[in-house]
C-alpha cells in the first residue's frame, strides 16, 4: 500500500488550498506562476526548489485591485495600497483582511510565519518622507587620518 507522502508538491499544495476555498488562476506576469485569492486578496505562488516548502512566494499577499495584486507600501504616517497605475490608502479593514489572508496561505503552503509577521501587517516597501534624497549623497566625506597625510 502506498504511503502518503509528508511533503507535498507544489500541485498537491495547490489542490490543498482549492478545498480550503482559495480560488487559483495562472499568473500570466509569471512563468509557473498560479494567482491564489480569496475574499479580495492575492499573492502569486511558484514552485519552490526547497524540499521543506512546496511553493514560494513571486508576489507576496495584498489586496486585488483592478486585477492586480497591491503592494502595501509603509508611508510612515499611512499604508497605502500600490498598483502599476494607482495608489490608495489602506483601511484598517484591508489591512485585516491582507493580514489573515497571509496568515492562512502561509499555514496551508507550509511557509515559516514570523513573529514580527504574526502580529500584524508587514508592509512590502517603507518610503518615510523624511529619509527623501539621503541614499544620494555627493561626496564620501574625508577620514581625519587621509587629511593628516596630504600635509
């Protein structure tokens, strides 16, 4: 008699979340890749090279707008939702909404959750308005020991 195995493959993991009411369509951005949502949000898993995990994340979890999943982006003062073509702030409720989709998807694809993840919504990209135009810094500023040596 044929045992089952432990770890699943990817499209045994895939079959896992269709019972689970996730609905899955191909990712047409993504070569291999399948769109998972339910109940309004999205990522886009791959197959995994990793024994340990059958699917990998090629879109992390967000919210679908206009048929694309929405990167949260952490603005400092607000989330805000991004697309290609758009930007909306993020509600509380939508933040929950990415929040528990994320949590589930991670659970049934065997993904590691983090702690930091498990207590609310991690966003994809920080852009805090205050840090603008530091990474484009000039000139290296001088060491007091190459100053020393030009004398």
């Amino acid at each position: 008699m044929a045992r089952k195995s432990r770890n699943p493959n990817f499209d045994q993991t895939l079959e896992t979340l269709r019972a689970h009411g996730f609905d899955r369509t191909p990712a047409a951005a993504i070569p291999g890749g399948v769109l998972v949502s339910k109940q309004g949000a999205a990522a886009v898993l791959v197959a995994a090279p990793s024994p340990e995990s059958p699917a990998a994340f090629a879109v992390r979890p967000g919210l679908l707008v206009q048929g694309e999943v929405a990167r949260l982006l952490d603005r400092g003062y607000q989330k805000f939702l991004k697309t290609s073509q758009s930007e909306l702030p993020a509600s509380a409720r939508q933040l929950q909404s990415i929040h528990l989709f994320s949590e589930e998807l991670r659970q049934l694809v065997g993904a590691v959750s983090l702690y930091n993840e498990s207590l609310g919504t991690t966003s994809d990209l920080y852009a805090y308005d205050r840090l603008q135009g530091r990474e484009a810094e000039s000139d290296a500023p001088v060491r007091p020991c190459e100053a020393a040596r030009e004398h």
